[in-house]
C-alpha cells in the first residue's frame, strides 16, 4: 500500500487562505475595526471619546491651576473690598477722638521745625534752641515728681493705696471723683475689684469683657486703679497693654505706659535680673505709639537712674521694631540734649543704626553732644566711643568741615586704641587712618 503524503501545517494555512473568497477573508480579520470605515452609533461613540481627549488636552493641570488662582484671587478682592468698607465706617465713628491725636503727631513731627533756631549760619552745623517737653501742667508736675532723683520716687502701689484710703474715707452709697466729677457706682466698684483678682492670678484665656471697655471711660484711671495692675501677672500686663496701646490716644496711652507699664518692667528686671517674656512683649506692642512710648518710657527711664541692663533690654526691644523717622528724629534730638549717662549712648546707638534720614537740625545737636565732651575730664566707657563711631559711619556725608574740626578735637582728648582710628578712617580717609595705626604702633610696638 503506498504511503500517504503528509502535508505541512503552514502549506495547509496557505492553501485554504488561498482559496478563500476576498469577502470572506475582509469579515473574519480581526483588525478590521482598526482600519475599516465606521458607522452609525459606534462611530458617535468613537467621536466622543475623541472630544473628551481633546478637551482633556486642552485643560491640562496647569490651565485648571491658574483657574483655581483666579478664582480665589477674586474671591480675596472681594473680601478685601468688604473689610476696608467695614473699617472705613469703624474709623468714621471714632474720627472725633482721633482728630486731637493728629494734631498732636503733626506738632510732634514738625517740633524740630519750629523749634529750631537758625543762629551760626557760617559754621558747619546749625544750633538748635532749648525745646518744650510738650506737655501741660499737670503732667510736668506728674513727669517732675516721679523723675527727679533728688526726691523720693512715688511708685504705683504707692498712688493706688493713697486712692484707696481716699475712697474708704468718703461716704458709702456713691463715690466721686474729686478731679473729673464723676460718679463711681459701688456696683462698679465692685465689679473692677473681682476683675483686678482675676488679673492677679491670669495666664491665659480671654480678658473679662468690663476690663476691654476700660479705654472708652471718661475716668479710666479711676477705674484701672481698682483693679490693682500693681499685682497683675505679666501675662495680664501684655493683654492690657495690647488692649490700651490700641484704644488710647498718644497721650492717655502715655500716661498708662508711665504709671502702669514702666514700674512692672523696672521691678521685674531689678527682682531677676532679667526681664519676662511677656513684659519684653509688652515693651515691643507699646512702640505702637511712638511718641507715647519716648515720653512715657524711654526720658522718664533716663531721667531716673536708669542702669545699664535696663537699658539694653529697653534698646533691644527697641530694635526689633520699626518706627516712624520723625519720631526717631524728635527721640534722638532730646537724647543729645539730656545729660550724658551710658544709657544714654545704648539708646543713641540703637537709633542710629536704624539708618534713618535726618535732618540738618539734629546732626547739628549730635556734634555738638559729642563736641561737649572737649571740656570733659572723664574717661569716657566703650559705648561712648561705639556710639560715635556709628554715628560717623551713618552720617559722615552730612557732617561739615567745621564739624569734623570739632569731633577731631574730641578725638586728641578721648582716645580709644582700637574706635578712634576708625573714627579718623571714616571722616579724614584711609591716609589718616594709615597715619594713626602707625603712631600707635611707634608708640607701642605690642599693638599690631
């Protein structure tokens, strides 16, 4: 029997693919949808899904990003647009008591203007006349009793007890103040009493709501005495002090950072030797109105006694805020006119470096404090001579020949080895500093 002929797999694919008809082979391709033409709903199909992607491209993250930005930029506009009405009608209602306060900040910037008495036109600085503490009677007669060293200093205890005994000795039922005429219910009494125990023992927490009403009385001190701040805890001290650096104007706020505010911190740093973090908090929100806060703590410190440590912890405060360059001015123009202390320069120096842009007027009295020490017989500290270094290095361009004569006179009588040299560098050049290092060094060949 012959034997049967295999035939290959691949031959037999062939040969039946081969002879298969044209439409036949176009229906069983199972690539046909890929290529072929569509239609009808499958096609609709097909054209939504390739407007989606392309929609998808079209917004890409980046395009719905800068959307959300948008939106949210208009919704902040909006809102801003909200709180500035709000605060236009806040500030229209209190516009009345805010008025005697621009008066006072209008005199206080221009006070070196109109103090200013123009009398050696020919010399490299001008002379400035004698200028007012800008204060009443009755507060020159406060600043004079608890500032003059020679007299015994009143303290805050002191004031609020003499109150107390004033007020146990009038009659019960209603009290009145002798100064003001103003009734004192016992009901309010009362009640500003609970609240001054409350401040005694406060941490944290919200302030009791009669205490904030307290800067819109006519008689707040009358008030504030019965609430004891000699026994307030430094926290309680930092809310009343944010509450009335905020609410009174630059003259009450004054006088609560004298009677109030300049104690606790004076007898927190002598007890500890340093000062709370609080009262330091304190010191930075008073800066909120600068020229209570030059009137109230800074002379008053300087003119009572104030030591070194007191006056660095005041300064850095200082420092870390910004103020206005016409209340610096005033400050620095009074801090030369005071008589000289260490304190004294720490303050200077710290002003100084703020870079401010003074006028010709308060130039001229800085020379001249420097000039006044030509007489002097003392051994001038450190600081001193820091404080004239920065002095020279912010404001060397401003200082006239007539001038330089001056400081360099200053310079023969009070030498530092290391500060004066500096100082000539800064106002002769550096030949004169060359020339300065090397007569030190032929007259002490130690020093390199």
């Amino acid at each position: 029997m012959p034997k049967v002929k295999k035939i290959r797999a691949n031959a037999l694919v062939n040969q039946v693919a081969r002879h298969e008809p044209l439409g036949q082979v176009i229906h069983d391709d199972v690539n046909r949808d890929k290529y072929a033409m569509i239609s009808g709903r499958r096609k609709e199909k097909r054209r939504t899904r390739t407007d989606s992607e392309e929609e998808a491209r079209m917004l890409d993250p980046k395009a719905s990003q800068r959307i959300v930005e948008l939106s949210n930029a208009q919704q902040l506009e909006l809102q801003a647009e909200e709180e500035v009405l709000r605060r236009t009608e806040l500030r229209e209602k209190r516009q009345q008591q805010v008025d005697s306060d621009d008066e006072e900040f209008e005199d206080e910037s221009v006070l070196l203007d109109e103090e200013v008495d123009y009398i050696e036109h020919d010399q490299g600085y001008v002379t400035v006349a004698e200028d007012a503490d800008g204060l009443n009677a009755e507060e020159e007669a406060l600043v004079a009793s608890m500032m003059n060293p020679s007299e015994e200093r009143r303290t805050l205890a002191d004031i609020i007890l003499e109150k107390i005994e004033e007020k146990e000795a009038e009659k019960r039922g209603e009290v009145v103040a002798e100064d003001e005429g103003i009734t004192l219910p016992p009901k309010v009494i009362e009640v500003y009493t609970d609240i001054g125990k409350i401040l005694g023992r406060y941490t944290s927490g919200k302030l009791p709501k009669a205490f904030k009403v307290i800067p819109s009385l006519s008689n707040w001190e009358e008030v504030l005495y019965l609430t004891r701040p000699d026994k307030w805890t430094p926290q309680a001290m930092f809310q009343a002090t944010r509450i009335f650096a905020s609410n009174l104007n630059p003259k009450m706020a004054q006088r609560f950072y004298n009677l109030v505010l300049l104690d606790a911190v004076r007898a927190d740093i002598q007890s500890s030797k340093k000062l709370n973090y609080h009262y330091y908090m304190s010191l930075k929100k008073s800066v909120y109105k600068p020229a209570a806060f030059f009137k109230g703590i800074l002379l008053p410190l300087l003119q009572d006694n104030c030591t070194l440590r007191e006056a660095a912890i005041v300064a850095s405060a200082l420092q870390r805020v910004s103020i206005p360059s016409h209340h610096s001015a005033v400050a620095i123009h009074k801090l030369a006119g005071l008589e000289y202390s260490g304190a004294s320069s720490i303050f200077i120096k710290t002003l100084l470096n703020k870079k401010y842009s003074l006028p010709a007027p308060v130039i001229g009295s800085l020379v001249r404090h420097y000039a006044s020490f030509i007489e002097d017989e003392r051994q001038m500290p450190v600081l001193w001579h820091q404080s004239l270094l920065v002095f020279v290095q912010r404001y060397k361009n401003e200082i006239k020949d007539e001038a330089r004569e001056s400081l360099r006179l200053v310079m023969k009588k009070h030498f530092h080895p290391k500060i004066t040299p500096e100082i000539r560098r800064e106002l002769f050049g550096v030949q004169a500093f060359k020339d300065e290092r090397q007569s030190i060094q032929e007259a002490d060949p130690m020093v390199s």
